[in-house]
C-alpha cells in the first residue's frame, strides 16, 4: 500500500490535475445528496451515505499522501 500512496504523490501535487478532481468529486457529492433528500427507503438511504462517505474520505487524499512520506 505504501507503494501506491508514493506513486499517487504526482498526482496530488498537480495543483491543477488535483483541483479539477476535487470538484469532481464535490458535484458527484452534492448528486448523491440530492438523491439522499428523496429517497424512500432506508437500504437507499444508507447506499447513498456509504458513497457521500467514501467520496469525502477521496478528498483527504493530498493530506494522506502527503502525510506519508
């Protein structure tokens, strides 16, 4: 695992490559909420949050890379 943290360093400190990724990342966020206001059941409801939390925890990727080496 280490070694893939060390290879994702480029990436994350390409200012630009980094930005356009992390606003990906917050539009599909913003999507999976909206679809967490109108879901009608709990087994949707906990998939949505499960993919809101993995997608905030891929915002946090500078800082775990970064903070490996």
């Amino acid at each position: 695992m280490q070694h893939n943290i060390k290879r994702l360093s480029t990436f994350v400190n390409d200012k630009e490559a980094y930005e356009c990724f992390v606003d990906e990342i917050k539009l599909e966020i913003s999507q999976y909420q909206k679809s967490l206001e109108q879901a009608n059941d709990a087994s949707s409801m906990y998939r949505l949050q499960g993919n809101i939390l993995a997608l905030r925890r891929l915002l946090h990727l500078k800082e775990k890379v970064n903070g490996s080496n």
